[in-house]
C-alpha cells in the first residue's frame, strides 16, 4: 500500500495525472468537430477513425512524456535534472491553465451541438433519408414498362378560400391510396413516391411517366365550415385523355362515404377497360367522431414532415384524437409513430422510447386487429 501510494504521489508530482486528462479531453474536443466538420466537405468517415486511432495510440506517449521530463520556467527538463523544490508549482498551475481551457472549451460545444446544431443534423438525416427513398423508387422503375392496371393518387390541391386545409386534402389522398391498395389486381404507387411530385407543376403525362404508371388520380378539396366540395379525375396517363371527372358536395359527416364512393367509381370506370378488378374490401368507418378525425390527420400533416418540432405537434394531434376517442385505432397507431421515430432516430433513448410504442401498437391492435399501420 505504502508503495502504490508513493507511486501515486510521483504521478501528480510530475503531472502526469494532469497532462492525461487534460489530453482526454482535447482528444473527444478534436473528435467531436471532426465528426462535424467532415461531412461538410464531405470527407471520408474513415479519417475520424483512423484520427481516434492515433490520438488513442498518442495517449501512453504523452503520458511517457510527461513522466520524462517536466516544465520549468527554463523550458521542457529530464526530471532527474530539475530542483524538485521549484519547479512543481509553477508547472502544475500551467498545466492546470491548460486543462480548464480545454474543458471549457470541450463544454461550450457540447452546448453548441446539443441544443443547436443536433436538431438541424437529426432533421437533415431524415430528410436525406426521405430523398434517398424516393430517388431509389423511381430509379428502379427506369426503363420499365408501366403496366396497364397501375395506378398512382396524386396529392388533392387544397383551394378553399383561405388555403388552410391542406392536411385535409392529404388526408383524402391517403384514404384513396389505402382503398385502391386493397384491390389485389391494382398495382398503386407508394405515398412516397407519388408526393414527391406535391407542388410541382408539371403535365401529368410526365409525372405518370416517371412513375411508371398507365392512369392518374388527381383533385381537389374545397372546404368551407362542414362543407366539402371533392373533386376527383381518372386521367389515361398514355393518352393523356381524362377518362372520368365528378364533383362531390357533401357534409363533412358524410366524409367516409365519399371516400368509398371515389375509390368505387375508380375501380369501375378502369374496369371497363382492363376487364375484370377486384373490387377493395370495405373496411368500417375508424371513427365516428369528426373532431377526432379532424385531429388526426392534422398528426399526420405534421408527421410527415419529420422535423422535431413537427413530430412533437403530430403526438399532441395524435393523442387528442385518441383521448376524444379511445377506440380509434388510427390515432393509436399514429401515437406509435411518433414513438418508434424518436427512438430510431436517437432523439430520444429507444430503451425509454420503444415501450411506449408498443403500448400505443397494442391499444390499436386491441381495437382493430386488422390494422395494416399498426402491424
């Protein structure tokens, strides 16, 4: 024991001690601007670990160093060679200098890329991801013939008078993308893909010929109080002829019927040509409640688009509609969502996440255990 602490007195004599931890953390303070900085001027992932892979090998060099020799008013000495009654206070009060800058150093951008720079990095990774998808799709339908029974809903244009219904737009874009899917003789584009095109002005001919896909939905919504104009079109995308175009004027209680009946007409009129289509199965109305719904899709306006504070706005809609009513199943699954992005995507710990997500999973499947979102 005496010798330990003998040895453990001539490490903080030579500061060996000091010079160590204060080379840890200029270390992480190095790496940490690395893992930033290099992806700005898009340098390879490989240089931050061959660069932790040198100051890891620098760490028992520095240490070595530091029991050699000692800094002294003259300059860098062998220990042997320094007057032991003058020299350790003065280099450890530099020493110390050193540490705290780096420490302080260290904890400012801990600050900076905690509170500032991380939610921009975690949206721009979705984003990124989001892209990727959608360029991966397209690029595999390339040089592909469309087939004759595709079929792709673009994104209904909001134009009420006041151009605040867009999430109800989306909303009714979705609901015809879910009943189309559900023929077994349709091949629909995926959401993804199909809103890639949202707010691009481009003929419709070539929006269908980058989806690879033979007739287009497209329409519109105009909403004032709980009325509700929809207005929906089945376009021959190879003859850019429209095939079938009809006005809906409806109480936005009657919302689920007119969703079914749009799919239907659909459904017919491509059956007409094509020849036999399955028809969709009908599934019962999610919920009866309108303001529940109306609080739903508004989460799910804002969850697709995957920022942090959007997602935050998408669980308080979700959980509304849930607390509005407990038996709607959509509004658990959506609760799920949330859940499930913030642990995937480190926002928060999955450990803390992921649980809650199940729990929201098994209160949809408990009220529809059909669900397609919620599996």
């Amino acid at each position: 024991m005496g010798e330990f602490s003998r040895f453990l007195a001539e490490l903080k004599r030579r500061n060996v001690i000091r010079v160590a931890v204060g080379y840890v953390a200029a270390s992480w303070l190095l790496i940490q601007v690395a893992d930033v900085v290099f992806p700005l001027y898009r340098l390879d992932e490989a240089l931050i670990t061959t660069m932790i892979t040198i100051l890891a090998i620098g760490l028992p060099l520095v240490v070595i160093f530091s029991w050699v020799y000692q800094l002294t008013p003259d300059g860098l000495m062998l220990d042997k060679e320094v007057d032991r009654s003058v020299a350790g206070r003065p280099a450890s009060k530099n020493v110390d200098r050193v540490i705290i800058a780096v420490l302080l150093l260290a904890l400012g951008f801990f600050a900076v890329d905690k509170f500032l720079l991380d939610p921009s990095r975690d949206a721009a990774k979705v984003e990124t991801a989001a892209e990727a998808a959608v360029e991966r799709a397209l690029s595999e339908l390339e040089n592909r013939a469309a087939p004759e029974s595709s079929i792709a809903v673009l994104p209904f244009l909001d134009i009420s008078p006041n151009r605040d219904q867009e999430y109800f737009a989306d909303g009714i874009t979705d609901e015809l993308l879910g009943l189309l899917s559900r023929s077994t003789d349709l091949r629909v584009t995926s959401r993804t893909s199909a809103f890639s095109f949202k707010g691009q002005n481009l003929p419709v001919s070539e929006i269908a010929d980058r989806l690879h896909v033979a007739y287009v939905i497209e329409g519109s919504i105009r909403m004032s109080g709980d009325d509700v104009r929809i207005t929906a079109q089945l376009i021959d995308a190879m003859d850019d002829v429209q095939l079938w175009s009809q006005s809906y004027d409806r109480k936005l209680e009657d919302i689920f019927a007119v969703h079914s009946e749009i799919a239907g007409r659909v459904i017919e009129q491509l059956r007409g040509r094509l020849g036999a289509i399955s028809e969709f199965p009908r599934r019962a109305q999610p919920t009866k409640n309108l303001e529940a719904y109306t609080l739903y899709l508004k989460g799910r306006y804002f969850w697709n688009r995957r920022t942090a504070e959007n997602i935050d706005k998408a669980l308080d809609f979700f959980q509304r509609a849930a607390a509005l009513d407990p038996g709607y199943a959509l509004a658990h699954a959506g609760i799920a969502d949330v859940w499930i992005f913030r642990g995937w995507y480190s926002v928060l710990a999955p450990k803390e996440t992921f649980p809650k997500a199940k729990a929201a999973i098994a209160n949809a499947l408990a009220h529809d255990d059909r669900l397609a979102e919620a599996y």
